[in-house]
C-alpha cells in the first residue's frame, strides 16, 4: 500500500518527554521511532468536533499526530454531552474549537493545534484542505459529505469517512489514488427527508466513540503505511447487534468526480446538489404556521384547537402538550381519526416533522390546518420553561 504522510524532516527528533510519552509505540516494530516520527510530522484535518470528531481528535492527538487541524462553527449545547466527549458540561456555551483545543492540549501539550471557526464550504474547502495530508469527515449531513468528497479528489488528499445514525455506522477510506470516492458508493443524495438527522432520530451515545476510534486508526494506519487500510471496502456496523460486515467498493470509471472522464472540475452548491436550503429546514406551506405563544393565548380563551403531536411514543412520553397522538408514519393510514372541520395545530419536536404532516394534511383536503413554528422546543422557550428539552 502506498505511505499518505508528510515528508519527515532529516533532523526531525523526539525529546525524552516524547520518548516516555509514546514509548508503547516506540517498542512495537510497527511503528518504532521511524513511525511516531511520521505521526509527529502528520497534518490531518478533522472536519467537525462532534460525536465523531472528538473521539478521533482525541486519540490522534494522543497517538502523537502532531498537527492537527479542526473546522467547526458551533457552540457546545447539553445536548452534545452524551456522546461529544471531548467537551464537559462546565463547556456548555463555549466554542466547540476552543472547548476541544482545551482538551487536546491538557492531554498533549507537544500538538500544533490549528483551529478553523468557520463553516466549510464551497468557497473556503480547497484553500484550507491544501495545507494538510489526511482529511477526517466528521460531518452529519449529506451536503457537507459531498463537499469534503469532491474537494479531497481535487487536492489529492484521502477521506477518511465516518458517518452515524441511531444504532448504525459506516467506515470506509475514499478518493486515494487507486481507490473509490464517495460518489461511487453513493452517486446521488437521497431524497430530502428520506434519512432523519441524528437531532430527529437519535443515536446511541456510545455509538461514534466506536467508529470515530475506527477513522483514527484508519488515519494511522495510512499516516505509517501500515497494515490493511479500508480502501475500497465500507465497513458497517450494527452496534445493536454487535456486528461488523464489509461491502467490497470499486472505483466507478464513469464517476463524475474520480472516473477516467471527470466532469466536477471544482466544488458546487452541496445544498442545492442535495435538494435542501439546509440543515433541518422545514418545508412550510403557505401560512400555516402558528407562534407557541399564540397557540398558549388560543387554549386559555377555550378555543376549539385540536393539538396534533406526530412525534414517536417514546418522545411523548420524555414531554408533550396533552395532544392527540399520531406518529407521522402513520399519518395516512389513520388520518380518518381528524376532524377536518376542526382548526388542527400539528407539532412535532422542532417543527421539521409536523411540516410534513400539514403538507400531507392540506394535500387530503384539510383547511384548516397549521404547523407549530419550531416544535415543542419553541413551547418550552416562548410558554413552559419548566418543560424538559431533548
């Protein structure tokens, strides 16, 4: 296999603080002072300091890759702290950039830590993969996905890619010299909508520890040139099930991006490509929304609303407004249990789900039919801060 690491400087040298620190490495012959030499020298760039991001930062910087670059934009929420474990709970409110430089630092203070804060796109993506050898997709959505994809087979650099939902994964190495990229596993996006977020349908907190833990060895493996990297094969893991299965992948000759005729010459609008204007935004129908502090005055006057909650029975019973219970999915086959000469409010946890069901509602035959702008979240800020958040 072919070796992905930055040249080693001739006078390149570990200190005896060095020495001690990474002496596990320096005694197995597959690494030696040869290979943490290497890692030392190593630039790799983790997009996102998330769920996947912080196990893999953590144990890269750890192993000794010596610089390490992280794009993020976000701040740490108490959401995150289930599986994000490179931020604390005293984090909470703090740039996830300066929250994970924290972290990295206390447990290697001989890193190059290079922090990015900003949002990777189409205009900034091929300047800041430039100047690094690995790039580490830590990203939750598929716009992105295909952004970091195109922009690694333009500058030649590898994708070590990773991606989560629920109790799922995928890992795999893409658009290495001989090896497939993203767009020959996955040639279009799915349809908008098709596959939830993890913020709509959840993921197992331990869940990314175990494939970020993966994407770090895989960087490590191709940084020593070592070992069996996952080129052209897709790793997926049912952590529910504990077990592992490989796709073997081959590079698609007609790929638009890595194929012997490429026709992506340079990166696109990612949103546009995958058919959204962003990241959970819903689909409105025309003036059917209604603000939680309305919907609260409307219910005190004894109004008559009907409350529709689409979310899931297990998110019903986490918080609820005491509405009738309908789970999107099973909308249209119980749609007969509505009243369609009552003024219905759908609501669903942030008001992405409850968009489609006021769409499917009013495309039925509804009239009056409105949505509850930003989910029972919005009533929890606007109406009840007793109520819990999730």
């Amino acid at each position: 296999m072919a070796t992905i690491t930055s040249a080693v400087p001739e006078k390149a040298a570990l200190s005896n603080d060095e020495i001690l620190r990474y002496s596990r490495h320096l005694i197995m012959p597959e690494v030696g002072m040869e290979g943490q030499l290497k890692l030392k020298a190593a630039r790799v760039l983790c997009i996102g300091a998330g769920g996947l991001g912080s196990p893999l930062a953590l144990y890269l910087g750890a192993a000794g890759v010596g610089n390490l670059g992280i794009v993020d934009f976000d701040v740490v929420d108490y959401t995150n702290l289930q599986r994000q474990i490179i931020h604390s709970t005293a984090d909470v409110g703090r740039k996830k950039l300066d929250s994970a430089a924290d972290k990295l630092k206390s447990i290697n203070p001989f890193l190059n830590i290079r922090t990015f804060d900003t949002r990777l796109s189409s205009e900034n993506a091929l300047e800041l993969f430039r100047d690094f050898d690995i790039i580490a997709d830590g990203t939750d959505n598929f716009p992105t996905r295909y952004l970091v994809n195109d922009a690694c087979v333009l500058t030649g650099k590898p994708n070590v890619y990773g991606s989560i939902f629920r109790f799922e994964g995928q890992a795999s190495v893409f658009a290495t010299k001989d090896g497939p990229c993203y767009r020959c596993l996955y040639p279009e996006p799915p349809p908008p909508g098709l596959v939830p977020s993890c913020a709509e349908g959840g993921v197992l907190g331990i869940l990314p520890g175990l494939v970020g833990v993966i994407q770090a060895t895989e960087t490590i493996k191709l940084i020593l040139g070592k070992g069996e990297p996952l080129i052209g094969r897709l790793l997926l893991i049912d952590a529910l099930a504990m077990k592992f299965r490989e796709l073997k992948l081959r590079r698609n000759p007609e790929c638009p991006a890595c194929g012997e005729n490429p026709t992506i010459t340079g990166l696109i609008d990612y949103e546009q490509f995958c058919g959204i204007r962003g990241e959970e935004q819903p689909v409105e129908a025309s003036g059917s929304e209604m603000q939680a502090e309305e919907l609260k005055r409307r219910l005190d006057a004894g109004d008559d609303i009907f409350v529709l909650d689409v979310r899931e029975p297990h998110e019903y019973q986490i918080c609820n407004l005491g509405g009738h219970l309908i789970p999107l999915g099973e909308l249209p086959n119980r749609v007969h249990e509505l009243d369609s000469s009552r003024e219905i409010v759908a609501h669903c946890r942030s008001g992405v789900r409850s968009a489609k069901a006021v769409s499917f509602l009013q495309q039925a035959g509804f009239r009056k039919v409105h949505n509850l702008a930003g989910g029972i979240l919005a009533w929890a800020d606007k109406v009840d801060p007793k109520m819990p958040k999730y």
